[in-house]
C-alpha cells in the first residue's frame, strides 16, 4: 500500500468511526485513536463482507461498513450508563 492509500484509509477509518460513534448507543469510554483504529477494521472488514453479498454494489458494502463500526466502537469502546444512583437507600 502506496502513502495515498494509507492516507486514505485513515481518512475513511476516521469518517466511519466517528459515524460509528455517533450510531452507538449511549457514552463510549475510548479515544479518538481507537476510534479511527475501529474505523479502519471496519472499512476493510465491512468492504469485503459487502463485495461478498453484492458484488460492485457501492450502497451496500457502505451499509455493511457503517454497521460494523458502530458495533466495534460499541464493543471496543463499551457503554457507560448514567452513573447518578439515589442516595436515599442508606
């Protein structure tokens, strides 16, 4: 991979994280290095799941590509829930 292509992959890594992100449900603990790492897994893995149902299908491979960051942030990143529990139990 020529510099163009790493550049461009961290570029799409970047879009699909923060895309990601912005899917998953509720706060993620993790950084935006992790997310452009999270972005890049799911461009390569999304684009090959999507050319394997629908060959030159552009929509569809996004599509697979979009799912698959957002579950990996979910995962990787996890979810916090609002951690204000009431203190009249004591």
């Amino acid at each position: 991979m020529d510099i163009g292509g790493i550049i461009s992959a961290i570029i799409v890594g970047a879009i699909l994280g923060v895309i990601g992100r912005a899917i998953a449900p509720g706060r993620q603990a993790m950084g935006w290095v992790l997310t452009i790492v999270v972005g890049i897994a799911a461009a390569f893995i999304g684009g090959f799941i999507g050319s394997a149902i629908a060959p030159g299908s552009f929509l569809i491979t996004l599509l697979c590509q979009v799912v698959l960051a957002a579950v990996g942030v979910a995962i990787v990143g996890g979810t916090s829930k609002s951690r204000n529990r009431s203190l009249s139990h004591h």
